[in-house]
C-alpha cells in the first residue's frame, strides 16, 4: 500500500484508517463504547453504527462525568475555505444528534482567520463571506439557537486570545514543526494559529469558573491540533478536551477524501439538482468495462464511491444496504442503475437543506456571537 500522509493542511494517499489510530495514538470506538453510548443517548446515530465515527480520544471521561450530572459541552468548528460540501456536514450531523441527546451546548468556531492564512488565493473578505454562508448549513442542520454560539475568530477575538496566548506559551516551534510539518517558508500566522483552533475548549471552563468537559466531533485530520491543545490542559488548569473522530467523506472521483479544490468530485450543498445529478453520474464506481463483464464478473463495492455514499448515510436501511452489495457483486445491478438511486435520495437531502438553509439567513443572528 501507497504510504499515506494525514495532517490538518493536507490529506494524501490512500488512507489506512486503523494504522491512523495507532499512529496518531487515539483509541477506537469499540463495542462496549458504543453499547453505553447507546444505553445513555437512548439510541444510536447512524454514524456511530457505521463506524464512520470510529476513534476517540477520552470519550470514557466524557461518560463518567455525565453520569455523574457533571455534562459537557460540544465544540466543533469549520475552516471556511469555500462552501460546505456533504463531508463537512457529517461532523455536524453527529454534533446536532448529540446536542439533542445529551442536551449539550455547542461552541462553533469559524476559522476565517486560518483559511486566509493558509490560501494564498483568499482575502479577509473571502474567508468571512464563506464563513456567513457556512453559518447558514451549521444553522440548516437544526441546532437549538439557545444552546449553540456560532462565531468567526476575527468577530470573537477578544474572548478567546488570552486562552490561545495561554496555549501559545506552552507550546514551542519545535513541537509544532513535528506535529504539522511547518518548514521555512511556513508563514508566521499559521504558526500561531493552532492556539486560536485550542482557545474553546478552554471557554465554557473559564466563563463558569469551574471545570468544564469539552467533547469535540471532528474529522480525524483535526486530531493534531489537539494534541497540543490536551498536553498544554494539565499545565493550565484545564480539562483536557475529549474527541470522537470520524473517517473523511469519499470522493465521488474515488479515493479516500472529498477534496474542496475538485469541484466535480464534491456535491456542495448550494449546488443545483442538475449541477448534483451531473457529478453523480460521472462519478468514479467499482464497475466493470462493460455490461457483459459486470454480468459475469460482479462489481467492487469496496473501490466504488457511490456504494461510499450509500453506505456513509445515504442508505440507512442496514438490510438494503446489504442487499445492493450483494446484488452489485452477484453481477445484477449495473453501476447506471444504482448512480440513480443516489441521486434521488442526494436530492431528496438537498432540496430539504436548502430550503432549511433559506429559512437560516433571519434567524442566523439568534446563533451567532461577537466580542
Ligand atoms: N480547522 C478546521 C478546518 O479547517 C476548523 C475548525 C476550527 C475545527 N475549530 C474546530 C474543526 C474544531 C473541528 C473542531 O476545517
């Protein structure tokens, strides 16, 4: 297998998901995990049962100190590089449930500060445009306005510089070389920046004088971030902040992540029905060069990234899901046929979240926070 590289700035190669653990050191979400998850949330989300959401680092903390009625709260945040496509809102999905579950509230951190810094191509004005128009799928997505604060770090700077000065003191350029690959010709801001990506978690345990547990759905590649934030904690006075990590969202080009810079393998939520249909139908499959080959020699689920969809969250029928796979790899379901059964049910979603979207832009300011 290619060698495979995971850092918040860049994801490459093919990803091996359980070396992932071992070599970032996080622990997977096993069995029992889940089992208790399940026992206190009264039910399980769909990204859990799949395993899509399948590392954590401390989630047993979480649940001791919620059972001791001490609860948490949930921070997750979106670097704002250009609108949401499917595989950002999956953090999200899983943040709403557990906002829901465990009756948490939730501190939404918009890096528009990090996105300029880190694309060349990107004004202040760009990263805060697309931050305003990300706020509005966080919004879309049913979080409740009086336990969540949406904010954009170049709005909130005050409330959270001293904690990221904190971090920033305990954590030297060395560190921060070996964990995010800085070189020379690194600019100094993005240097800095991983302090502002630590400051909330540290918030809610600052405004309420007293230890608060933070919680923290994000795709594994943010991990790196908090290993900071977690070493500095103990030195501080902090909690360390608990994570559940989830896999990247496939590209509908295959491979293992759905990337912002390729248009054509992403579906944006503000894309058309057209706009989405035409890049499902182009979209990468486990399929055969011809009909009659796929009759005789079945096609490979495990390559195709519209069975990924499917099996991410747009088929949550266990038992269907099931049926396709075995119906794909007996050679009786071409890859035409079942590319429309994904766009119906992609469409269905996004005609839903759009019109969820629309409604967001006047209740957007219930959400959002500035200091
Ligand atoms: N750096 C993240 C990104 O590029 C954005 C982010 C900020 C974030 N705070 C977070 C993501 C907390 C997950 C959890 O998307």
């Amino acid at each position: 297998m290619r060698e495979f590289q995971v850092t918040p700035w860049e994801v490459s190669g093919e990803v091996d998901y359980e070396r992932l653990i071992e070599r970032f050191g996080t622990s997977e979400i096993d069995e029992p995990l889940l089992r208790r998850i399940e026992r206190l949330a009264g039910g399980l989300h769909l990204l859990l049962r799949r395993r899509i959401f399948y590392s954590h680092r401390s989630l047993d903390w979480i649940l001791d100190e919620y059972e001791r009625g001490n609860r948490f709260v949930l921070y997750t945040g979106r670097g704002p590089s250009g609108h949401t496509h499917l595989g950002h809102l999956m953090p999200w999905m899983l943040t709403r449930w557990l906002q829901e579950k465990f009756e948490a509230k939730l501190l939404f951190q918009l890096t528009d500060d990090e996105k300029f810094l880190f694309k060349q191509e990107l004004s202040l004005e760009d990263t805060k445009r697309f931050a305003y128009e990300n706020a509005l799928d966080v919004v879309a997505l049913g979080f409740e306005p009086d336990k969540t604060e949406i904010f954009l770090n170049t709005e909130y700077i005050k409330s959270q510089y001293r904690l990221a000065l904190k971090v920033a003191k305990r954590t030297t350029f060395s560190t921060a070389k070996a964990v995010f690959g800085f070189g020379n010709d690194t600019n100094i801001g993005l240097i800095f920046f991983t302090c502002m990506q630590s400051a909330p978690c540290f918030l809610e345990t600052e405004r309420q004088g007293r230890a608060v547990p933070v919680l923290i759905p994000c795709a594994i590649d943010q991990d790196p971030h908090f290993r900071i934030t977690r070493d500095a904690a103990p030195h501080l006075g902090y909690p360390k902040p608990a994570l559940v990590h989830c896999k990247f969202f496939p590209s509908l080009a295959g491979g293992s992540k759905m990337s912002a810079s390729s248009p054509e393998s992403s579906i944006y939520t503000t894309d058309s029905p057209e706009e989405a249909r035409r890049k499902i139908m182009n979209a990468f499959t486990g399929g055969q060069e011809s009909v009659a080959m796929q009759r005789r020699l079945g096609g490979r689920p495990e390559v195709c990234s519209v069975y990924s969809y499917l099996s991410y969250i747009f088929e949550q029928d266990d038992a269907r899901l099931e049926e396709r796979q075995r119906a794909c790899r007996a050679g009786e379901l071409l890859c035409g046929e079942c590319k429309q059964y994904l766009a119906e049910r992609v469409l269905e979603f996004l005609e839903e979240h759009q019109r969820r979207r629309e409604r967001a832009r006047d209740r957007l300011e219930e959400f959002m926070v500035r200091d």
